[in-house]
C-alpha cells in the first residue's frame, strides 16, 4: 500500500513538472512578444519601475524559458533545413570570433601599461600618470598598476568563447580519440547540453543579480518577486561601486561583474554553436567535418602549434 502511494505521488509529481514546462514554453511566447512590443516597460530607464523589472527579467524564469523555447524552434527549424543550423554556426562562431579577436588586444595594451607603469616610477619617480588631452585621465600609479586586472578579465571573460572555436582548451581525452566519429560527436552534444549550458545559466543567474546589487539600491534579491522589487523601485537610485581594494587603487570592480555576465552570455551561445556543428557533423558524417570552421593560422610550415597558443 506505501509502495503504491509513494509510487501515485511520484507519478503525479511526475505530471505536474511536465503541465508546468509545457505551460512555461508555451508561456514564452506571449511573455517574449509582449516584451517586444512594449519596451518602454523595460527599456525606459527614466523610470524606476521600468529599470527595476528590467533587472527582474533578466535573472527570471520567464527569461530563461524565452531562451530555451528560442533554443528548441531553432534547432526544430534546423532540422527541417539544414542551411538554418549551419548559418547559425556560422553566425554564432563569427561572433565568438570577432569578439575574442578584437579583445585579445588587451594583452597588448596590458603589457604596454605595465612598461610606462615601470619607467613612471623607477625613472621618472612620478606618484601618477596623466593621460589625454584638454581634460586628461590622471589618477595615482596605483591605480593604473590595478587596473591591469580588467585587461587580463576581459581577455579571460571575452575571449574563452574564442578560444574554444580555436581548439585553443586544454582537453582531457580518456576515451574520445579512440572512439568512431559518430561517437565522437555524440560525446561532444552530450558536453554542450550536460555541462556547458547548465554551467553558463548558473553563472548567469549568480552573476546578474551580483552585478545590479552593486549597481542599485535597495538592492534586489534573486529571491523578490516582481511585485516585491517594483515595491523596492520606489526608492531605488543608482549606487555604482567605486572602492578599491587600497586608498588610490583602481575604482571600476563593476566593470568585473559585467565581463562575469557577458562571459556567461558567451559561453553559453557557444555551447548552441557547438551543440549545433556537432549536430550536423554527425548528421552529415566525417566529410562535413570542421564545416564553415573559421580559425586562425600561423602561417604555412606551423600547423603543428595550431590550436594550442
């Protein structure tokens, strides 16, 4: 009789998980077109109401069913006609590309930084650096010699989805070189679905609301309902974070939080990117294999170095 009842209550557990996805996707698409065509709602941040469900949005369950809902039309749409899910490939590693290439630079402008830090204080023996023309940037050294942390988080933050189209991660392969090439991508699907998508919407849903409780107040909780938060919009104001970790330090660890939600945002567009070549990879078999891949070359003679630098 127990074994009966435990087994009725995990059925209609069971039920009830199944009526609330199906209700939520089907949910998505009302919330999504309504977003759309009233964007003054969450787009005008003139009003506080309209800021303050802007940031609701953005970490709530109505957000992440508009992504998943988007996800599976896309993918039906692909299967339907393959050129679809290759021009998102296509699309969605460009965009990996573009970016990760413009902010790889910021290695650059790091190690030049570092270089004027040096001869500033050893040579010059200045306690600052001014920078500009007219109204210049000046603050004390230390804040420069910090500084040097947002260049190498958003070399961190932008260019991991890059790198990952580069082939440039480190991989631990146990069983993935000796296995077919169907295997292979099954593997390679089941990595995008069971680890880089739930590690991305993790990261998101921790890091958004990190971001605007140091953006706002009063600040909003992961756990307010809209009603509560919109309640809080009364008072709220801006309350950006400036204060460093010493007296003249660098001022800017919001900028932190953001690279920590774009990163996010990033990892996981690029696990769908994946998810889908790997997809058509397997559909189409070997001879589809590294399709439209697009990835940097060191010249003829060092293809030996590619994708490990």
């Amino acid at each position: 009789m127990q074994d009966e009842a435990a087994s009725g209550g995990f059925f209609a557990a069971l039920f009830d998980g199944l009526i609330w996805l199906v209700s939520n996707i089907g949910l998505a698409f009302y919330n999504f077109g309504y977003a759309i065509t009233h964007p003054q709602l969450w787009l005008d941040w003139s009003d506080k109401e309209a800021l303050m469900r802007f940031v609701y949005y953005g970490g709530s369950v109505e957000f992440f069913f508009v992504v998943f809902t988007a996800f599976l039309v896309l993918t039906a749409l692909g299967l339907w006609r393959h050129s679809i899910m290759w021009g998102s490939v296509r699309i969605l590693e460009g965009f990996a590309n573009t970016v990760g290439r413009f902010f790889a630079w910021a290695g650059l402008i790091m190690v030049i930084q570092q270089i004027i830090i040096v001869f500033m204080q050893r040579i010059f023996t200045r306690p600052d650096i001014s920078i500009g023309f007219g109204i210049p940037l000046q603050f004390d050294i230390s804040w420069f010699a910090e500084e040097l942390k947002l260049y190498n988080a958003m070399v961190v933050a932008l260019c991991a989805a890059y790198t990952f189209v580069q082939g440039g991660h480190v991989r631990v392969d146990l069983v993935y070189s000796a296995v077919r090439f169907r295997t292979k991508k099954i593997i390679d699907m089941c990595g995008s679905l069971l680890f880089m998508m739930p590690m991305a919407v993790m990261t998101w849903m921790y890091g958004w609301y990190f971001l605007w409780r140091h953006l706002i107040v009063p600040k909003p909780s992961a756990s307010d309902a809209l009603d509560r938060l919109l309640m809080k919009s009364r008072a709220l104001r801006w309350n950006v974070e400036t204060i460093g970790f010493s007296p003249n330090g660098f001022t800017g660890y919001f900028l932190f939080k953001i690279l920590l939600s774009a990163f996010a945002a990033m990892i996981f567009l690029q696990a769908v990117a994946f998810f889908y070549r790997s997809l058509m990879e397997y559909i189409e078999g070997q001879e589809s294999e590294n399709k439209y891949l697009d990835r940097d070359t060191l010249g003829e003679g060092e293809e030996a170095y590619e994708g490990a630098h």
